[in-house]
C-alpha cells in the first residue's frame, strides 16, 4: 500500500527522517555513556542527584520524541510510491536493526528507572559494553541503506 500524496514531500520526508535519527542517535549515543559516569556515583550525593536530572531531560526531552519522529517519518517514506522493494535483503536487515535498537531504547528507559531509585547493581563494564550497542546497529543501518549490498 502506498499513498501517491507523500511522492511531492519525498525530498522533505526524508530530510526530517534523517534530522530525526541524527538527535535519536545522539542522545542513544550519550545515554549509555552518563550511566557509566554515574556508576562510578555514590547514591544519594548530590551528584547523583545531578545525574538524575540529566538522564531524565536526556530521554524526554530528546531522545524520546525523536525516535517518535524518527519511526513516523520513516513510516511515511515506506508509504511513498516507487521508494521500497519489499523483497529487498538490505531493507529486512535495516528493519531488523531497527526493531532492536527499539528494543535498546527501551533497555535504556529501564535501567534509567534503576538509577532513579538508587537500584542500580549493574558494574561500570555492562554501560560500557551497552554503550557500543547502538553505534554497530546504526553503522549496520547506514551501510545498509545507503550501500545496498543485496
Ligand atoms: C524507525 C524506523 C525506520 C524506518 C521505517 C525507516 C525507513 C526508511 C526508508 C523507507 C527510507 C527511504 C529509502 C530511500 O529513499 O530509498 C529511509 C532512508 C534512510 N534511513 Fe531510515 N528508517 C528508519 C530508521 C532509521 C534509522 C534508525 C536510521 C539510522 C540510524 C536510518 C537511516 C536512514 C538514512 C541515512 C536514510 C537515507 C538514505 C538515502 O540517502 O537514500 N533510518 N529510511
């Protein structure tokens, strides 16, 4: 099903996708990394407290309604006439990744929670190891639409 409308906003559909996923990434990019940081914080400290503050701003304020975005515009390019081959191999790839960086996204939202609540048991190595998560899955989503291998 495609909706032969979204053909005259192509260009600017997949300009805001691209604007979109550039602050998606960004703050999935430096989320995993103030986790770090704050493990190395004793609970209650000012600090912390601190941290809290950024963590939650960081995930409502941007990172949150860009990944919002980021689906509806890609959504909409999916839409647009002539744009995807759904038997495509790199579009399932693309699409898987995606699907779990989602997932990432949700990971990070909980573990927020945890340090919210001065629950955190994960040690430092978990964020660091979870901080290079989205950096393959975006490398592997870039080369795959751009690059198209199969
Ligand atoms: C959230 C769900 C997403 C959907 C449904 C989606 C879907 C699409 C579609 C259909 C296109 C059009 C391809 C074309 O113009 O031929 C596109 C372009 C693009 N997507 Fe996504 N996408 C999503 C997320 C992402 C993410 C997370 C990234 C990067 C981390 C990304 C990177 C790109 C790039 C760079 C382009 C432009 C490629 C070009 O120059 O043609 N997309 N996307």
């Amino acid at each position: 099903m495609t909706i032969p409308f979204l053909s005259f906003c192509y260009p600017w559909t997949k300009a805001f996708h691209i604007i979109s996923l550039i602050a998606w990434m960004a703050g999935m990019l430096y989320l995993p990394r103030l986790y770090v940081y704050h493990c190395e914080i004793r609970p209650g400290s000012l600090e912390s407290e601190r941290f809290k503050v950024m963590e939650r701003r960081l995930l409502r304020q941007i990172i949150n309604p860009a990944m919002i975005a980021t689906w509806i515009f890609g959504l909409l390019l999916v839409l647009t006439p002539g744009i995807l081959n759904w038997s495509a191999g790199w579009w399932h790839v693309k699409l898987a990744a995606v699907l779990l960086l989602s997932g990432f996204h949700g990971g990070l939202a909980r573990w927020r929670r945890d340090f919210l609540e001065d629950r955190n048991t994960r040690p430092q190595r978990f964020y660091r190891i979870a901080n290079e998560v989205p950096t393959v899955l975006m490398i592997v989503i870039v080369i795959m639409v751009v690059v198209r291998p199969f």
